[in-house]
C-alpha cells in the first residue's frame, strides 16, 4: 500500500464514534500488514480502554505541563517550545504490536493555548505522515471542526443512532465542512445500532443531508458482553454482527482497495 | 545527494519528520529512560583542533545492544576565523535538523533531553558506525555553514564518562542561557509578529522581541525564529525592525509598518515599552494585564488565573475587558509575565518605581528579576485591600510613587479619579500644549455633542 489514507470518526456523543473506531481498526490489522496511527481525540479518552491497551499520558497533559513551565519561566530561554512539545508529545505515543495510539486527552487549565495547538497541528501532521492509516475517533459534536483539526481528512464517517438529535448533528456536521472548507475528499454517513425496520428511514436521513450512506452496525450482542465486562472490541469473534458490517462499510468507502 | 554516495543510507530533507517505532529501532540514544545524555557543540581554536577527526569512547554503533537505549554524548568541536562563542547554540541547533536528514535515524528533543533512534532497517543497510554519522555531519556543516573551518566530533557511549560530560555540558547550557536572557533588543534587528490572535482580534498582533515575549508567554523570541523557519509564511513570521524611532518608548520603523498592514490600517503605531501613547495591542488570552490605577498615578498587574478582587475593587476579567480585541488602550495592555522579567518593562512610563501593586503570586514568580530595593515597597493582595490601605502602604514603605505625588500635588482622592497623566505629548496633540508638557482633562457628568470630530496624529 503506497498512498496514506486518514479517517475520522465523528458524530454526535453516544451514538457510537468508539465502537466503529475499534472495529474498523479490527479489520485494518485483520487485512492489512500496516501499522495503524490510531488517535483518540475525544477528551473522554474511552478508546484505551475499549482498545485494552494502557496509557501514561495525553497530549493534553503535556500541553498543561508545557504551559506550567512557560508561567514559572522554567524553561530554558533559547529552547524552541515546538522542539520540545514535540518530543514529549513522541513520549506520549503508546505503541503496541500492530498500531500505535495517542490519546489527546483535555486541554485542560487556563490561559492561552493557541501558540500550544498551533505546533501541536504540526507536530501532529508530521507524526501522521508516518503511516499508512491513521484513523482518528473525534471528539462528540462539532467543535473539532471549527477548530479545523480534521484537515487533510480522506474519509469522514459520521456516526449517527436512530434519534433526532444523532441526524442533527450529522447535518451540522455536513453544514460546517462546507462552511469552514475543510479538505474532507468524502464523507459517509454510519448508522449505528438501526433496526432493520427503520433502516429505510436512516436511508433517507442520508439522502437528505447529502451525504452517501457507508452501512449500519447493527444491535451487537457480543459488542454489548465486551463493553460490560471491559474486553478489549479488538477481539470480538469475526462472526459478529457488528463486525460482519464493518467488512462491508470497508469496501464501501474504499478502503479495501486500498490494501 | 551525490555528496553522500559513500554513505549505505540516504540522506535528504525528505527524511525529517521520520520517526521510528520502538519495535523497528535498533537502539536509542539518550531518551527519555537515560539519565545521562547531552549534544553539545563547542567553538574552538584553529590549532586546537585537527579537522575531520573521529573520536568514539566507549562502544560504537555495532557493538550496542539491539533494541535497547544507552548513555550518550556528543561533542562537536568547531572552529574558523568568524566562529564565536555566541554561535555554539546555532551550530547545535542545527543537529536536530541534520540528524533527521539521515534516513532511519530519527532525532528529538535538544541538549541534555536529546532522544535519538536508528531504525534496524538503517543498520542493516551498513549504517553501523559513528564514524558514518561523522562523516554525514561534518559534510552537512561544511556545506551549510560556511563559517566552520575545522570540524572534529567525539562520541561517548562509555556510561561513567557520558555522566563526567553530563555535568560540564549542564554548566555550559547555563551560561549560554543567561547570555540568552540578557539579549537586548537593541542587539538584533529582526523581531517577530504573531497572528495567531487574529481570529478573534483581528486588529492585534503581537510583536515578539528578545525583551518582550508575546502576550500569552508561550513565544519568546527564540520561539518566533524557530517557527518563522518552518513556516516562514504561517502565523509566526519576521519583522525587520528598521530604524530606531525611539530607544526608551521602544518605536521601530519596521514595526510600525507591519503593525499598520497587519491590522489593515487600524493601528498605525506600536511603542513597545509604555502603557501610554501607543501601547502594544491586546489580544484576549494574555497572561497578565497592567491597568493604570489613577488615585496614585502608578500601575497594577493582574494576571488570569488571580481570582480576587485587585486593590482598585476590580477582577481580572473586567480589567482586561477594558483593553481586549486588539485595541489600543491608554493605561491598560495584556502582557507576559516572563516581559515582567525584563529590563524593558514599562520602561518609557519609569519601569518598576511606577508598579504599585500585583498579585503575591505573580511577585514570588518574579521577584529575583525585579530591582532588589523595590520588592517590598510594591504592595500584594496580602498587604492591602484597598485603595486607602495601598496609599498608606506606599508611604510607609517610601515607594517612589510617593514622590510623584508631592512634586504634583493633586485633589484629596474621592469622586474625582483623574490625576495628573503624564502622557506623551504625541498621544494628544492639542494646539498650544507644548510639546513635553503634561496636561489634564477632567470631565465631570460630561454630556458631549458633536457634528464632527478631528483627531489627527502629530507628524512632527
């Protein structure tokens, strides 16, 4: 595989952002020999867990820390501030066997982070240029895009449950990339846990909003027992439901070419 | 490169940006899991040193142990007719850079916290001895820094030496750093603007000079030239300073013009050392704010995360309310705490003897930076709590304020919160005031009406 692909996640809280990530990220490591950038930037910081993997710090965390540093006037005068973010950001970085997470965790504390997230935009860049696949689960609602972190997005799926307020969002989503021109090549919708009885109306719910509808993961038995008992969705037996439509929304957004 | 055809890997600018998994390294060097590690580079004589000469103490690349890290240190001797002491930080700035041309050889972080991997497929390749990664710097140096004449590097894997240089390397960072820190402005002629404030002040931008960081604290003017040059058309971008309009306001022509442009037209001027006349924009995230407190004609600085009331009744967000969105307010500007630390700080409205009252937590900051015999004059939230208390305050402990009062007598405070300003007669050129001469406007229940309004800027 020689082009590198990026896919973010987003969608309105709860509606299942993290379970498409994970799975999606299943069949990534199933059918690729790639090393996955997985990038958690939801400041709930779920994915670990759902992953089963561990973490000692996000990216918010060493942000704060480099903003402490800047008010005691700790930090070496001749040091470029993006030089070190960018190391201790590395540091963050956990890799396992088959892909490697960072988690961006909350931007927490007060003052001025726009000098921080302006090399922090960067260093992200170079790092995900390091892969092949990097697929970003973002954080809930719209905000993300605002602020313009999904830029140089291939594929955006929007995630969105039989509700209202799940096809909102996706239309404010769809609203947003146009109005603040965010480089998105294609962007999907994705139901999430639709009965098969309402899986004319999330059809048209695409329709309408104008994006093309990538499938729908439907209500998973075993994707229920995995998040109950905290096992990690990477090892959800491929005969799963859940599991079976991811194979099929990868070869409707064109990731199985890819490979 | 044809320059490198000996070398079994490649080396490019194509390569930065590279980083190597800890599954695909060979091993690391330095790193956060080392205690001892440092690159230094060090100017030298031309007879003190034997140019192009290796010198490896301790193991060499193929004798380290695959997928582990270890002690390491780096020494780079230079030396030509035009290299300075003042260069050393330069020359070592440029490793980070160099080291990352290497393809499979990954290189963060600075100094003593340098982080450095090869990847197995590198050393596979042959890429197996220091000796390799000499030859790839020294050719990189001699090419782009026209100015070494002699080049001669020494690396340390041998544990108890890497710790011996360790400590030697620490001192040397030191005193390179408090060189750094008494930088003037007046030494460079290039400053730097940050726009990154303009999404929501679009008039504001900050100028980011070796004396005066920009407001939010997080740019020094290292900062701003490390950024320029990675995205010389980004946000963080040169300003020639140009001609010196005035040392003690801190006015450059350069200045002045980008401000103008930048700001498409708002502000025209920026002096960058006073809270009066023209002073320095204000974003909205700035760390602190000084506001002029008229009842004693002196300043207070308040800083965001400051949760109380200040000494005049007011709270940090009202303060900076006052001056926020990029505009240019008489008496009130953001600031950076680090610009507290600096020699300039409010130097054209008399420095620190004009500096009343600040927060104890900002005083404990920076109080080894501020003139020793004004530390305990200038009052803190845990020494008074109003302005009656600040004013008795001053007088015991004989603030030079204090003087300022008596040499201009002035209304017993009260309603009437208007003092003798001493502005810059350039801030209001009215007819008829000579120019030095400080003036006052007072107005009381002041209904104004007017068909049209004038004001011009002085162009004498």
């Amino acid at each position: 595989m020689s082009r590198k692909i990026v896919i973010s996640v987003s969608g309105k809280g709860g509606t299942g952002k993290t379970t498409l990530t994970s799975l999606l990220l299943k069949w990534i490591i199933k059918n690729t020999d790639e090393v996955a950038l997985v990038v958690d930037a939801d400041p709930a910081t779920n994915l670990p867990d759902v992953l089963g993997v561990e973490l000692d710090r996000t990216v918010g965390q060493v942000s704060k820390d480099m903003k402490d540093q800047i008010e005691r006037g700790d930090l070496s005068p001749t040091t470029p501030k993006q030089d070190l973010l960018e190391a201790w950001v590395f540091q963050t970085l956990m890799e396992s066997d088959r892909f490697d997470l960072l988690a961006m965790g909350r931007s927490e504390g007060e003052g001025c982070y726009c000098y921080v997230n302006n090399v922090l935009t960067r260093i992200l860049d170079t790092l995900t240029k390091n892969y092949s696949i990097s697929l970003l689960d973002m954080e809930a609602g719209i905000e993300h895009l605002s602020r313009r972190t999904d830029r140089d997005v291939d594929v955006m799926l929007v995630v969105t449950d039989p509700s209202k307020m799940g096809f909102e969002t996706s239309k404010r989503i769809k609203e947003l990339i146009e109005e603040v021109h965010i480089g998105v090549k294609k962007t999907y919708l994705v139901g999430n846990r639709f009965p098969p009885q309402l899986l004319d109306v999330l059809e048209k719910a695409a329709d309408d909003i104008g994006f093309e509808l990538a499938g729908n993961i439907p209500e998973d038995a075993n994707v229920q027992s995995f998040n109950m008992t905290g096992k990690p969705l990477l090892d959800i037996p491929d005969d799963s439901p859940s599991y079976r439509a991811i194979a099929e929304i990868a070869k409707k957004i064109g990731l199985e070419n890819l490979v | 490169m044809s320059m490198f055809e000996d070398i079994p890997v490649d080396v490019g600018i194509i390569y930065e940006g590279e980083r190597i998994r800890g599954r695909d390294m060979q091993f690391e060097l330095g790193g956060p899991r080392e205690e001892y590690k440092f690159e230094l580079v060090q100017a030298k004589d031309l007879d003190e040193i034997e140019d192009g000469k290796i010198e490896i103490i301790g193991k060499d690349i193929s004798e380290l142990e695959a997928g582990k890290n270890t002690p390491f240190g780096m020494i780079i001797y230079v030396a030509g007719e035009e290299m300075e002491k003042d260069l050393e930080g330069v020359v070592e700035r440029r490793l980070h850079e160099y080291v990352n041309f290497i393809e499979g050889f990954m290189h963060l972080n600075q100094r003593y916290d340098v982080q450095m991997r090869l990847s197995k497929k590198s050393f596979e390749k042959g890429f197996n001895s220091f000796k390799l990664f000499a030859e790839v710097l020294m050719r990189l140096y001699r090419s782009e820094m026209s100015f070494i004449e002699k080049i001669q590097i020494t690396f340390i894997t041998e544990p108890k030496l890497v710790e011996e240089w360790f400590g030697k390397a620490m001192e040397i960072y030191e005193e390179r750093d408090a060189r750094a820190r008494g930088m003037s402005d007046d030494e460079v002629d290039v400053f730097y603007g940050c726009s990154l404030c303009q999404s929501f002040a679009p008039t504001h931008l900050c100028v980011i000079t070796p004396q005066r960081y920009a407001n939010c604290g997080a740019i020094s003017w290292f900062d701003g030239r490390a950024s320029a040059k990675v995205d010389p058309k980004g946000p963080v971008f040169e300003i020639p300073t140009g001609d010196l309009i005035d040392s003690v306001t801190g006015e450059y022509a350069g200045v002045n013009q980008v401000i103008k442009e930048k700001s498409l037209g708002e502000i025209e001027r920026v002096q960058l050392y006073t809270a009066f006349g023209y002073p320095h924009t204000s974003c909205g995230c700035f760390e602190g704010c000084l506001f002029y407190i008229p009842e004693m004609d002196g300043y207070g600085v308040v800083h965001r995360n400051f949760k109380g009331e200040t000494v005049n009744g007011l709270n940090f967000v009202t303060i900076s309310d006052l001056t926020a969105g990029g505009r240019q307010v008489d008496g009130f500007h953001g600031l950076s705490i680090e610009y507290m630390r600096s020699p300039k700080f409010m130097q054209a409205d008399g420095g620190w003897d004009r500096v009343v009252w600040i927060p104890v937590d900002i005083k404990e900051r920076i109080k080894s930076f501020m003139p020793p015999e004004i530390v305990d004059k200038i009052a803190t939230d845990e020494d008074v709590t109003d302005l009656d208390g600040l004013r008795a305050f001053l007088q015991e402990q004989d603030h030079p304020i204090v003087s300022r009062w008596t040499a201009a007598p002035k209304e017993e405070p009260g309603e009437i919160a208007v003092p003798t300003l001493e502005l810059p007669a350039s801030a209001f050129p009215i007819q008829g005031v000579p120019a030095g001469m400080g003036f006052r406007i007072i107005l009381k229940n002041a209904k104004i009406r007017a068909e049209k309004m004038i004001i011009k800027a002085d162009k004498g």
